[in-house]
C-alpha cells in the first residue's frame, strides 16, 4: 500500500473513531439527564452534531448504543485505573490510590456515573445488561486481584476476596452517587478520605 493512501486510510479511521466518540458523549449525556426509556435517538444526534442516518449506521438501535454508551465508558474507567495502579507504594498507600483514583474518574465521568448508578435496572434489553454485567464483572475481577495482592503482603484479612471486592465496589459507588447528586454535602477529598476509612478499618489489619 503506497504512503498516501496508507495516511488516508489512517486518517479516515481517526476521522471514524472522533465520531463514535462524540456520539457516545452525547448520549452518555442524554442518558443521564432523560434515563434510557425518555432519550430519543434524534436528539442524541443533534447533540452529538451528526445526521440521524449516521447515528443509525453507527449504533442500530438505542439498545445497542446504550450498551456501548456504558460499557466502553466502563472499559475506559478500568483502563485508567488499573494505568494508575502501576506503582511501587506499600500497600496501605496502594489501597488508598485504588479507592482516589476510582472516585475521581466517576466524579470526572459524571454522566456515565449517573447513568451507571440509576439507570442499570429493569425494562433494559436483557442482551444489553448481560454486556454491561460483564464489563461490571472484570471491574470487580480488578478490584479482587488487588485485595489479593494486599493478603499475600499480610495486610488482608483473611475473608472471601471476591465479595469483598463486590462489597467495596458497591460502598464506593452508594457514595459517589450520594455526592453527584448533593455536591454540597461533601467534596472529593472528603469523600474519598470517608471511605478509605470505612473501607480500611475493615479490611486492614491493625
């Protein structure tokens, strides 16, 4: 393949890829603000600034574009939190960067936080929430993989890793959808030092 056409397929894919992307933003928003039941395809388009047709040959049916609207959103939380856990800190410190970065990124991606926290829930295909409750699955899977590392360093206790994994994912969600929907109650910085207390008096040994 010569140079140019190679750096217009190149191009052309990239050109691809920024859309998918500005849709997806613009129905993360749509999503979050209407719920899945009152967001029309026609308006996520106009707010994702594209034809109809074009969200169409994209996404088939609102079903398939929530789906990829949460567990691409999901996927890319995964990404930069596991990213962040590349780190020579002692565990104890390790813990409390697993607990920062998870709350920043859900406060950073507040429509998708607001969609995964409310809107996961009956009258959604059963295709699509098999597909989300993978993506949900191997954040959880992340999450157990740490606390195992913490028992091998003898700071764990000696319980069940996956439902404690289960158990922090579900504690650090209650709260991060608590202070989206009242940022007057409490910062960032509180909220994230509310649960590494919470979280580590329990699982922590002394």
């Amino acid at each position: 393949m010569r140079r140019a056409e190679r750096d217009g397929r190149m191009r052309g894919l990239e050109k691809i890829s920024n859309k998918r992307k500005k849709i997806l933003d613009a129905a993360a928003t749509i999503f979050s603000q209407k719920g899945f039941h009152q967001a029309r395809m026609d308006e996520i388009a106009v707010a994702a600034h594209v034809a109809k047709g074009t969200l169409y040959y994209n996404f088939s049916s609102k079903s398939l574009l929530f789906a990829a609207t949460v567990t691409e959103g999901m996927e890319t939380i995964v990404r930069q939190v596991r990213a962040e856990m590349v780190s020579d800190l002692p565990f104890p410190e390790h813990f409390q960067l697993l607990v920062t970065s998870i709350v920043r990124l859900y406060l950073q991606h507040s429509d998708l936080a607001h969609i995964i926290f409310n809107e996961i829930s009956s009258g959604i295909d059963d295709a699509v929430l098999m597909e989300i409750e993978r993506v949900r699955g191997r954040f959880i899977e992340f999450i157990a993989e740490m606390l195992a590392w913490g028992q091998q360093k003898g700071y764990i206790k000696n319980i069940d890793l996956k439902l404690s994994a289960v158990a922090l994912a579900g504690i650090i969600d209650s709260v991060c959808s608590h202070l989206l929907q009242y940022p007057e109650g409490a910062n960032e910085e509180k909220a994230v030092e509310t649960l590494h207390d919470i979280l580590s008096s329990g699982l922590l040994k002394r």
